[in-house]
C-alpha cells in the first residue's frame, strides 16, 4: 500500500485523498487531553449523529479515563462489547494493575489487556477519522498522543450465495459478495500461494472505495501490474459505487462496443484467470471482479468449459460463437438475402417467405426494426420486473403481442423467428453486458444490410475485424490467440484441447512463467518421492 | 488523445465511406422479397411475324401456394380456388424486351434467379435458336443450373400442364431431370452445358426433349441441335444408347426379352472407354462399355443360376450394343452431326490429328467407323434364386 503512494507521489504530483482540505489530515497529530481529541474528531465528524463516543474508566481504582468513538451500524457491538469493554472495564477488576505504569501504560492496554484480534497504533487524525468512518472503533487513552484502532467492522451484509449471471452447471456454486474482505478471503482461499500480492488503495473523494489489485508474482508481467496501479491512480472522482466506474475509467477505448476488462462473480474464475498471468482488480461493495488484461476470447469463456471433458467444451464454445455471430447478423442476413440475394436462397424458401410477407404493410427493414426494438423493451421491462411479473411480461410480450401481430398481419412469422432466434442466440453468451454489446451491432448491421446487402454485412464485418484487431488491452492484443497465434501457447482458442494438452499458459498475457505443468507420467516413483524430500 | 479526433478517425471517416460505396457502386437495389415475381420457366415460341418471338413467362403466385394461411389471415380471402401459377405471355423481339412488356401489365418485379427450365419451342427451334440464347449468356440473372428443353409443338402448352402431383410446374419439370439414377433415356444437363456446347462445338448440341399431356410432361428422348437449329428427335432407345456412349449412364434399366422369358437389368454403373484405332483419312475408334447392374426382376425362365447369370449378361450386353449402335446410326446417318463429342475427344487427345480432319469434320463424321463392345457384369441377382 505504502508503495502505492510514494509511487503516486513521485509520478502524477497528485494529492491524496487525506492531504485535501476537505479531508481529515495525517499530519494533524493526537493531542495529550482526551477530551480535546475527542473535541477535534467531532470537528471532523460534525453533524454525523452516527458516530457514537462512549466515555469510560479502566479497572477499580477508576483513575484511566479513556474514550470509545465508532460509527453505529458499522461495527460489530458484541466485539465492542466483549473485546473491549469488558475486558478493560471488568477483567482489570479482578487483577488490578500496578500503579504507575507511565508511558508502558499504554503498551499494556494494547499488548496485554485488549483481547480484540486486529489493532493498530496511530498518532494523527488523519488515520483516527478513517478509521471511524470504515467500521473501526477508536481507542483514545487519556495523557497519550497516540489512539489505537481496533478492528471491529461487522455490519449487517449479504452472506455468499450463488452468483446469478453466472450460474453453471458444474463448478463451485460460490459467488462474490459486497464485503471487500469477504471477496479477497475467496480467492485467498483458492490460492494458498504466497505470492498471490493484494495491494489495496482507496478510491473515491467520498466514497473511499477499497479497491484491491491483484495478482500472482513470478506469473503476472510486471508491465500489466504496474500499467494497471498507473491507470488507477490516475482516478479522481468523488465516488466509485461499483466496479463498472473503475472499468470504464481505466479502459483503453471507450469507443468500441466491446469491454476490455473481463467480469465476473465467480471468485474461481478469478483464482484461474490470475494463474493465467491476469491481474485481478476487487473492489469494494460489489460483487463484480474486473480481470485485466480482457480479451475477446474471454467474453466466450465459460467456467465450465474447463470442469467439463474438452469434447463438450469445445462444441459449446463453438455454439457461442455461432451465437454470437447470430446475435450481431441475424435479421442483416434475412434483409440482405430477401431484399437483396434472393437468388441465394431455395426456390421453395423463398416462396414460402414471399408467401409469408404477403400482405404485411411493411418493409422487411421496417418490420426488422421494429421487432428488435420492441424486444429489446420487452427485455429490459423484464429485468427490471419484480420475478415473478417480468415472467408474465415475457409471456405476455412473446406470446401474445407476438402471435396477435402476426394474426393480424402487420408482421410476417418468418420475422417473428428471425427476431427470436436473434435474442435467443444473443443471450447463449455468457456475458449479459456483451450480449447487449452485440445486439447494438444487430442495428448497425440492419443498417448496412439495408444501404448494401451481403456487400454492406461484409464490410461491416470487415470494419468490426479491423477494429478488434487495433484494440488492446493493457498492452495485450483484444483478438490475443488469433493474433499472433501460437499454437504451442495452450490449446485454448476456439477449441479448447484436452487438459493435458494445455501445458503451458497463454501468451497473451506475456507471463513470466509460461510452464502451466509438467508431464510427469514417466517419471519414476523414486524420483518423485526424491524431489519431494527436497522440497520438505 | 483528443475525443473529437478519435470520433473523426474512427467513426465518422468510416460511416462516411461506407455512404459512399452506396452510391459508386449503385447498390441501392434493396427490393422487398413480396415485391418480386420468382419467375419458374420462360417460354419461347414463334411469333406472328418474322423476327418476333411470343414469350411466356410462368409466375408462381405466392399466396396460392402457401395454402391462403399464412400473410394474409383475416384480409387475405380463400387461397383455396387460386390457381398458384399464371402465365404471362407478351410479343416481343428479344427475350429481355418481353420481360419489359410484362411490366406493363404486372405490378411486381420478375425475377429471374430462380427460373428453373427453359423452354424452346419446336418451330422456332427449327428456325434457329441464335437470335434469342445471347441473355442467357449475358445476364447474369440467368441461372445457368436451371434445365433447357426443346418443346414438342408449342413451348407455351407444355407451361400450361398443371401437374397433379405437384403445385408447381416449373419445379415440378425441374425434378423430373433430377431422375437420372433411375432412367437414362433423356439428356440430363442443364442451361450452361447446353451453351457450351453449343459455342464450343460450331452450333451442335444434344439437348433435352420435352414433351406436353393433360396433366404431365415427359422428358424421355433428346433434341440434336446442328448449327444452332433443330435437326430431329432421338428415341428414348437412342438417347440411352447415346448416353451409354457419352459415359453418362448412372442408372436406368435394360429389359431383355427372349424366347426363354423376360428379365429387367438394374444398372448401376457403366464405364465406358473410347480409343482411337486407326488415324487415316478418316478415324476409326473402339468404344467399350461394362456395365455392372443388379437382376431386379426375371421371369421363371430365366430363372437365376450359373447358366441363365452368364445369358443374360450376354443378352443384355447385345441389347446395350444395339442401342448404342441406333443411336449412333441415327446421328450419323441421319442427322450428319455430331453432338457425342468425337471431335472434342479428337482435338483433345490427339490435337495434331485434329488439325488434319478439322476443317471437313462434318464429311468425315459420318463416315466414321465405331466398333463398340459392351461387357456386362451381374453384381447381385437377388434374394432368391
């Protein structure tokens, strides 16, 4: 952390968050009286009828005045409770202390007699209001310069449950949560590994985000750890609610429809992307985890398809991708081919269209629009629903405005498909964010279709290739295994090979330790049994 | 970087040329598909004057097809009693012109990617198909895997069969040429076979006959067309027997009926191979052919066993050569023409030779000698014996 902020401020000159006039101050330092500290961090806190000051003495003899400041709500009061008060208040009852400690005073209270899990000792107010604000409770002793946080946060917070955009079907069903520290024990936990490196700034002027970056060392390239504790740093906004901000904060091209930062609830996902040489960014109150660098083979990654035998994964992927294609061209194709190639298609096809589209009143581009747009509504009235109603929306929309419109004519049942198998393909991504991203693509692309036919989907799709293949994130190619493709790199592209197969990390991510495992299927007991004496 | 300079590199800039590939290419053809008349089969015949062709235009009617459910719902009104083809005829001296004279008369369209057989009818074909065949070559709407025949009589009438077993007579003709595992008694091939050959070969060309019924069409026999006009008809017999020497037999049977009794030869394969046996003035070749082919049905007979196997792989092997041999007489002496390719099979092969008979291969074609030989092998006899 400390590193963090001597690299802010030698780099960018920038204040930090408590060197503001607004902010409380490092460099204001405790004073001796209690009372007047108290006093001073009311100054800071005025008005925050939240934050609770709780006056008491230590022991019998009622002779150390000392003083409890947090937030209600923000921390646990049985820890308060049982850790501190009672164990300064009641235990030095019965084993009362020797009088005239002086200055190591202090140093028993802290060392000997607090039996809280997690303090630390500060001197300045800086700090002191921090720590009140995160949930910390703050221990003033009389006569010292010096306050002692305790660790307390404990608030009411939603407990892991299974993560709902990415369910599957086998695989751990743990999901992130909104609690910081929750989030990191999660990936800590499937990462024994010292070298698994949280480092942990704060984000936003009020806010105060906790946002951690992290990453393996010996398998991230320094470059992407450091191009990404450079781009946030360079945040200065007043709040960051959501993991989103900082996404679209430090991506490299807000232009493109696709994201250059992977997301995911899924702390395994994390665990496996990490070991891949990604740099993982948590941040606080939510339970979205940006990965960095993002390519766009990750937005078709799922993580079943490495828990399921490779046949299966490779033949899902290759449907997503299909999908996706669906997703960006299906209603373009059906204007092109109609409007413009009909001769493209089967004699029989084409009359049952044209026999379809008989007598509806409008354009194919018409009614392509049209339908889309009121699907997307349909969409997002559904989302925002309430369960159990956006079910009856959808019903509702699909059904019946679908089947009456089609009954009364003003849309063709060959549209109605074309629509449906367009949304429907559109969310076999396993990206929700993406899928939206291509179905802005499907306009575009009716668009083209419509100025161009098959000539203007090409063209499209020529500008959307260009495009992926400027874009990088972080330093990393966006179009990473099928630029530069190398195919000893792990056999994970479009297919993914069999685990075995997969000996040594992709590329893209220019790790610095490329060996993912060793076939060791030949190797002699003895040798094994050697080796592991050694590493013992 | 600047948000506005981006903007411009990477959005503007490319809309704007994209805009622009609208109007240099003209591909502001966008038509909506119930705009267009598929157009299944054109028709031409002779017309009231010289020079003038009546042409025929067969127009599936889309809302009839589908069986009046579909489109139109509570609007639409009974498909039930509409007819699902019209024909539109016009006046006209190309092909192209008709198409626009009917759009005088027609609201939509005609769109010609799908048209599936074209028809020629045998008085103009007689006269000379040259002035009319340039489109199909020229445009590319044109779809060179649709069929060509020639019409016995009016093109026009074999547009007017309406088929019981299909809705569609255009595509209905179509199938008909998809056949060719099951008969080899008419010329399979479709519009861009028949232009090649008739360019690459001084106007000659086999090409399919068909002929009109109340309710059906057949298309057993060929047309032989020599410098670009009708010379006559082959036989059923003669056009197998031609397609046997063309090596484009894959399917068909052979029945053999002797005083013993009768029995039907499934043929599966045919090999043929020709050679060139004697370059005097005039060629000579040897054509052999093995057929190999099921015994699908016999009479008692000839009932199978070891004996009867081996006679009716003689019998069916002398009517297979005699077939062959009509076909070859009729072309040879009859018409002078040579459509079964000798002369490709000349200027390929052996092109100094060609250089020799090139300039009188007409004369020479007829006088030339043909030894065929035809072997036939039973490959299965059946179930029982």
């Amino acid at each position: 952390m400390t590193d963090v902020f001597s690299r802010l401020r030698s780099g960018k000159k920038r204040d930090l968050y408590y060197e503001r006039d607004m902010s409380p101050d490092t460099s204001k330092k405790l004073k001796k009286d209690i009372k007047e500290n108290e006093k001073e961090v009311h100054e800071y806190l005025y008005d925050c009828d939240d934050v609770i000051t709780r006056d008491f003495y230590m022991g019998t003899t009622q002779k150390h005045e000392m003083a409890l400041m947090y937030i209600d709500g923000l921390v646990d009061k049985n820890l308060v409770q049982e850790e501190i008060l009672k164990s300064l208040m009641l235990m030095t009852r019965q084993a009362p202390l020797e009088h005239n400690l002086g200055q190591n005073f202090f140093n028993m209270v802290k060392e000997g007699l607090l039996t809280a899990a997690d303090i630390k000792e500060v001197d300045n107010f800086g700090e002191v209001v921090l720590g009140i604000l995160s949930g910390d409770t703050i221990l003033f002793m009389d006569k010292f310069e010096k306050a002692l946080i305790i660790s307390t946060r404990g608030w009411e917070k939603r407990g892991v449950q299974e993560p709902t955009t990415e369910a599957v079907i086998r695989g751990p069903r743990e999901g992130f949560t909104e609690t910081y520290r929750v989030n990191i024990a999660l990936i800590r936990r499937r990462l024994k590994d010292p070298n698994l490196k949280v480092k942990t700034i704060k984000l936003g002027r009020h806010t105060r985000t906790d946002v951690g970056v992290l990453f393996i060392q010996g398998i991230a390239s320094p470059n992407i750890v450091d191009e990404v504790l450079k781009r946030l740093n360079t945040i200065d906004v007043s709040g960051v609610l959501e993991s989103g901000y900082i996404e679209q904060m430090i991506e490299g091209d807000w232009l493109s429809f696709f994201p250059q930062l992977r997301r995911t609830e899924r702390p395994d996902v994390v665990a496996a992307c990490l070991m891949e040489g990604n740099v993982a960014i948590v941040t606080d109150n939510t339970p979205f985890v940006l990965l960095a660098p993002g390519t766009f083979l990750s937005l078709f990654q799922s993580p079943e398809d490495y828990y399921e035998r490779w046949y299966i994964a490779s033949m899902i992927r290759l449907l997503r991708f299909a999908a996706a294609f669906f997703a960006m061209t299906f209603p373009a194709l059906y204007i092109a081919m109609t409007a413009f190639h009909p001769g493209m298609l089967p004699t029989d096809l084409v009359l049952s269209i044209a026999a379809t589209r008989e007598g509806v009143p409008f354009s194919a581009v018409v009614e392509a629009i049209v339908m889309v747009i009121s699907l997307e509504v349909l969409r997002e009235a559904g989302v925002r629903l309430p369960g159990p109603i956006g079910q009856t929306i959808g019903i509702v929309g699909g059904l019946v405005v679908g089947e009456a419109a089609v009954r009364a004519g003003i849309v063709s049942p060959i549209m109605v498909i074309v629509v449906a198998v367009n949304a429907i393909s559109s969310f076999a991504i396993p990206n929700y964010s993406v899928a939206i991203g291509f179905r802005l693509l499907t306009f575009i692309f009716i668009f083209l279709a419509t100025v161009a036919g098959l000539y203007g989907i090409m063209l499209g799709l020529l500008l959307l290739t260009i495009h992926l293949v400027t874009l990088k994130s972080f330093g990393a190619h966006y179009l990473s295994p099928f630029v530069s493709f190398r195919f000893s790199e792990g056999k994970d592209f479009v297919v993914r090979g069999p685990m075995p197969s997969m000996e040594i990390r992709p590329g893209y991510t220019r790790p610095k330790d490329m060996n993912r495992m060793n076939d060791r299927r030949h190797d002699t007991t003895e040798k094994m049994e050697d080796e592991n004496a050694d590493k013992q | 970087m600047n948000l506005s300079y981006r903007f411009f590199q990477k959005i503007f800039f490319p809309v704007v040329l994209l805009f622009a590939t609208a109007f240099v290419a003209g591909c502001w053809d966008y038509r909506d598909i119930d705009r267009r008349f598929f157009v299944g089969s054109v028709a031409i015949d002779k017309g009231p004057q010289p020079g003038k062709y009546n042409i025929s235009f067969l127009i599936p009617i889309v809302r009839a097809i589908a069986g009046g459910e579909g489109g139109g719902g509570g609007g639409g009104g009974g498909g039930g009693g509409e007819k699902p083809v019209v024909v539109e005829s016009t006046t006209a001296e190309t092909i192209i012109e008709g198409a626009r004279n009917v759009a005088l008369r027609l609201n939509r369209d005609l769109f010609f990617e799908h048209m599936r057989i074209v028809l020629i009818g045998e008085e103009v074909a007689r006269e000379g198909l040259e002035p009319f065949i340039n489109p199909f070559m020229r445009q590319t709407e044109f779809n060179r895997r649709s069929r060509i025949a020639i019409a016995v009589g009016e093109a026009k009438k074999v547009m007017e069969v309406r088929p019981v077993v299909e809705k569609l007579p255009a595509a209905y003709m179509e199938s008909l040429y998809g056949n060719a595992t099951h008969s080899g008694k008419f010329v399979a091939g479709d519009l861009g076979d028949f232009l090649h050959q008739i360019h690459a070969f001084n106007g000659n060309a086999l090409v399919s006959k068909i002929t009109p019924d109340s309710s059906e069409v057949n298309i057993g026999g060929g047309a032989v067309i020599k410098h670009f006009k009708l010379a006559g008809w082959l036989s059923e017999e003669e056009t197998q027997g031609v397609n046997f020497f063309l090596g484009k037999i894959t399917g068909g049977s052979v029945t053999i009926d002797n005083s013993r009794g009768k029995c039907t030869f499934v043929i599966l394969n045919a090999q043929r191979s020709l050679q060139l046996t004697a370059d005097g003035p005039v060629p000579e070749f040897q054509l052999k052919v093995n057929v190999t082919g099921n015994v699908s049905e016999t009479s008692e007979g000839l009932s199978m066993d070891t004996r009867n196997e081996e006679i009716i792989e003689i019998l069916v092997s002398e009517k297979i050569r005699s077939e062959i041999l009509k076909g070859l007489a009729r072309l040879q002496d009859d018409y002078r023409v040579d459509v079964i390719r000798l002369g490709e099979f000349l200027h390929k092969y052996y092109p100094r030779l060609w250089k020799n008979y090139k300039d009188r291969w007409e004369d020479i074609f007829s006088d030339v000698k043909i030894s065929v030989s035809v072997t036939t092998d039973i490959q299965n006899i059946g179930v029982s014996k």
